[in-house]
C-alpha cells in the first residue's frame, strides 16, 4: 500500500525524490504518512481537497478483507 501512494505521489509533484512514506501501525489501525515538499502540498491535496480525497478512498478501499482500516495523513517537510 505505502508503494502505491509513494507512485501516486512521485507523478504528482515537481519534486519526487523527497516523497517519502512511512507506515505507523496503531493497533488495527495503520497510518501512512505522505511527506512532500512545502511547494508540493497544492498539487498532492488538489482543488478542495479532490486528490487528498481520493487518494484516501482507494486506501479506505484496501484492507477491507483484513478487518483493518487504514488512514492517510499528508505533512509537509520543512
């Protein structure tokens, strides 16, 4: 899953090589958090949130035959 939004990610912003995904399992959640540049953030989130949204369906999508709920969160690097 992390390899996919890590895909998704690198063809949508002007700096790929700092996208970066890291995957925290908090019980039978598991949150990956998607770390693009500052400059990036508009193009990752999309108008009113469109990309970000759908982004998080195809993730909300997934596990759903593993009985784990997955969330995506986006920061920014500094």
């Amino acid at each position: 899953m992390g390899d996919l939004i890590e895909f998704m990610a690198r063809h949508l912003v002007s700096r790929p090589d700092e996208v970066q995904v890291n995957r925290v399992n908090r019980g039978r959640v598991t949150v990956y958090e998607l770390s693009v540049a500052q400059e990036d953030m508009g193009r990752v989130i999309g108008r009113q949130g469109r990309m970000a949204a759908a982004m998080r369906q195809l993730i909300r999508a997934a596990p759903i035959s593993e009985g784990r709920k997955c969330v995506l969160e986006i920061v920014e690097i500094n």
